[in-house]
C-alpha cells in the first residue's frame, strides 16, 4: 500500500488519483495529520506559511512541498513556492499540489504520465474552453504544457479533436436542444471488465415487458417535458440492447418515434455490444425503427482474450455479426475496442486492428482498460498473477496509425480513473460519420435526458441571450435495479419533473 499523508484536509480525491496514476495496480490511501508518525514509510503533504522580511510590496511567500519518508527518515523532497493569491484560490493552489506532486513522483519513479498532472476525464474540454475564450491554439498548448505538464502527443491529439468537435457542433442546437438515452440493463453475460448496470437476460425474460412498460412510462414524461425542443441525438445502450427479441425493438422504437419529433435528428444509435445477440430479424427491426449507426463491439479478435473476460462469442461470429449488419443496410457501423485486457499486449492489438481493417467500420472507438471496483476484473487481475492489464503510449500510438491508416480521423476523447497506463478512451470516425452523442455527452453542453435503471440525467443551464451553457449542471439517477425501477417508475418522473421544474427544459 502506498501511504500519502497531508497536513491540511484538501484535495485528498486529487492527490489520491495523481499518485494512483504512478503507481497503477496498487493501493493508494491519503489521510490527514499534523505529524508524521514515527517510522513513517511514504508521502508527506505539507503547506507552510513563511512570512517574507524583505521586498517591497512583495505578497509573504507560502511553501507547499511533497517528501518521500522511508522508516521514518527523509529521502527527497520538492517544493513550490505560492503567493498569498495563490493559497486563496483552491484551482490554483490545487494545481500547485499537483505539479509539487508530479515533480516529485516523476523524480522518484522515473516515469513520466502523457496527460501530466491531469487526472479528469475530460482534458479536451480545457481545450474548447480555450478556443471559446478567443485564445490561440499555441496559446492553449503552451499552458497546458506550462500549468499540467502534458505531453506533446498528447497535447496534438487534443488540440486535433478540439478543433474537430468545435465544427461538429454547429450542426447541432447546442445548449438549446437535447439528446436522448435509453437503458436497457441486460445482458447475455456479464463481461470480466464491466461495471455498467447489468442483469442476466435468462433470469429477466419473464419481466421484460414490466420493465419496457416503465421505460415507455418514462419516455411519455420526457416528451411532454421537452414538447418544441430540437432532440439532436438518441442513443439506446445498455447492458445489451439486443437481447430484446425483434418484436420488443420494434416495439419500443416504434413507441419513440411516435412520442418524439425526429425531424431534426442527427443521429439515432443502439448498442448491439454483443455479436452473440444479433440476427438478421433485430437488425431489420433496428433499422427500420429509424437507427442510423450501430455499435457490434468485438472488444478484441482475439479468441483467447474472449474466452478469459467472459464474452462467450468468437472473432468468426463477430465477424458473422458485422457482415449480417451491413447485408442489412446500415452504412455507419462502429465497433468498440479495449486495450489493455489481460494478456494482450502489442502483438495481440496488431493483430486486432489486421483483422478489424479487413471489415473496413465507419468508426472505431478505442478504450483503455479501467479497472473498476464494481467489476470482476481487479480481482481476477489479483488471483492471476501470470497475467497483466497493460497499456502503454506505444500501444496507444499503434492503435492510432492504425486507425488513421483505415481512413479513420479522432474525433472525441475522454478519461476514467484507474486507466492502464493514466492514458484515454479516442473515438475515430470517417468523414460524415462521427458520432454527434458521443461528443454531446462528453463535452457537456446540453442536456442528456437518460430514461432506464440505473441512468443518470443531466441538466444543462445556459443563458437564453446567448444560448451558451453557463457551466452549471444538475443531475438525477434513476435507481439500478430493474426491480425497483418498474416498483418505483413513478418516483423517477418526479425526479426529472423537478430538475426540468421552471418550464424552461435547459
């Protein structure tokens, strides 16, 4: 266990994901302290104030400093010295500890992380804001350099996608319209990585039908809240969409398209995550339900991998599954990929992306692995030592020639914490193809009505003047089990009712 310890209750979640970052698989615990205790092995956090007997109209200087301790005994330390201003501004002083941190960490490990001190997961956001505010490309870069030590590569890709998404969403109605999700909590199994809300679709078969009736419940509350809105974007995931027979997806995107305006739509996905879900009846169902892009997410094409994390389905039936797809007529087909599974390492990804370029997707959404606490893989990382989660900057870089080279451009980005390798989830898209929710949900700029178990709603306040997004946002969950989702459905729409409460959705 890595032991940190501060003197100042402050900033312990982004000290404990900075120092994570370093140090990957293992456990990381802040707590606070006025003194050191005796033979202590770790980090010191301190913040000293130190009054300043010189200089002229000169703020008294403040010290923060990071220390490594071995049995009670000091080995290194790095310090930065702050003005009055500065310890006054929690975001400034915050960005303070983190550098001290990094500095001293990078020193010490003799490593260091692609993103810098940035531990967010939405790092290209720092970005648009920048453009937003009139400042330059180079301006940006160099104070992203200068204030969270981002890398070079790293810098270029998000400056890249920064500039792709800030044309993309002038198609859209901005802070003014909205987008639509709706969860369907099942699954074939449930996969070794997953944290998401799922349920097995053997065990929930006799109660589906309660659990759309809900779902439709909701969708009549939604459509009534947001009567005369643009809806930009609807996304169906889940879980397994797919594990609903043809008659169900028919059913309920026949309800949708009844309920809701679509006239504007940019956009309209499901999820068919799992290949072994597919059939040729559930994608003409889908399609013509009015869907345009489709997500048949192999994860891997590798047969091993698959068998280890839980997918119960081969390359050859994901393959299958994909061709049914584009037999079908869907022309924008993307397909999820995880990098870092146990195992897998630059080989087994060159031989991914050989075989993924042979089917030629319209996208390809790359995700570093996260290992979550809600999901088996941790554990099962823990029992088999013989394996190993790895990402690394390489792996990334290859990921990314490949997918340019099958004429793929990145197009949005974000993080999550515990990512192998501290590094990013990239969706890369053809011209015409990018996926309008995607960046929506990411960059946060209107509201993402969530319908199902376990989703989470958010609210977007903007200015009616400008139509700009304050940056104020609200949110509230639908509860995850399914069970009291269907016994509680009512509770839910009075949930959504009073965040969209003062008649102006927005």
């Amino acid at each position: 266990m890595i032991s940190v310890i501060t003197n100042r209750q402050i900033f312990e979640y982004d000290i404990h994901s900075l120092v994570k970052a370093f140090y990957g698989r293992e456990e990381v615990r802040v707590s606070v302290a006025e003194e050191l205790p005796k033979d202590f092995s770790g980090f010191f956090l301190q913040y000293e104030e130190i009054a300043a007997s010189w200089g002229i109209n000169r703020a008294d200087p403040n010290t923060v400093a990071f220390s490594v301790y071995s049995e009670g005994k000091l080995l290194d330390t790095e310090k930065e010295e702050v003005s009055r201003e500065t310890l006054s501004d929690r975001i400034l002083l915050k960005n303070t500890v983190k550098r001290c941190i990094y500095r001293l960490l990078a020193r010490e490990l003799k490593k260091e992380l692609p993103w810098g001190t940035l531990t967010g997961i939405r790092p290209v956001k720092l970005v648009m804001k920048g453009l937003s505010e009139g400042e330059t490309p180079g301006a940006i870069g160099e104070r992203l350099k200068q204030v969270y030590y981002v890398s070079e590569p790293k810098l270029s890709l998000a400056l890249e996608i920064a500039g792709r998404e800030k044309v993309l969403l002038l198609e859209t109605s901005g802070a003014k319209g909205y987008s639509l999700y709706l969860g369907i909590p099942f699954c074939p199994t449930t996969c070794l990585y997953c944290s998401f809300t799922s349920f097995s679709i053997a065990l929930w078969r006799e109660r589906v039908a309660d659990y759309l009736c809900a779902l439709k419940r909701e969708i009549d509350e939604t459509a009534k809240l947001f009567q005369g809105r643009r809806l930009d974007s609807i996304y169906i995931g889940g879980g397994t969409p797919t594990t609903l027979t043809a008659d169900e997806l028919a059913d309920l995107m026949g309800y949708i398209r009844d309920s809701f305006d679509l006239s504007g739509l940019l956009e309209y996905t499901i999820e068919a995550g799992r290949p072994d879900s597919v059939t040729e009846e559930k994608l003409a169902a889908i399609l013509s339900g009015g869907a345009n892009r489709i997500s048949i997410n192999p994860q891997t094409m590798n047969d091993e991998t698959l068998k280890r994390i839980g997918r119960r389905h081969t390359t050859e039936e994901f393959v299958q599954s994909f061709l049914l797809a584009r037999k079908a007529g869907f022309r924008n087909i993307n397909t999820d990929l995880i990098l870092g599974l146990p195992g897998e390492g630059l080989s087994e990804v060159q031989h991914t992306f050989s075989e993924l370029s042979a089917l030629l997707p319209e996208s390809v959404t790359v995700h570093s692995m996260a290992l979550k606490r809600a999901a088996g893989m941790a554990e099962f990382l823990k029992e088999h030592e013989e394996l190993s989660s790895v990402n690394s900057a390489e792996i990334m870089g290859e990921a990314e020639k490949s997918a340019r080279s099958m004429g793929l451009l990145p197009y949005y980005l974000y993080r999550q914490k515990n990512m192998t390798g501290n590094l990013e989830n990239v969706g890369y898209a053809k011209e015409g193809c990018f996926g309008f929710y995607n960046i929506l949900m990411i960059e946060e700029i209107q509201d993402i009505v969530a319908l199902g178990a376990g989703t989470v709603t958010k609210r977007v306040y903007y200015d009616p003047e400008t139509g700009l997004a304050t940056g104020r946002i609200e949110r509230c969950d639908n509860v995850r089990d399914p069970l009291l989702y269907i016994d509680r459905i009512e509770e839910m729409l009075d949930r959504k009712r009073r965040l969209f409460s003062n008649g102006e959705a927005g």
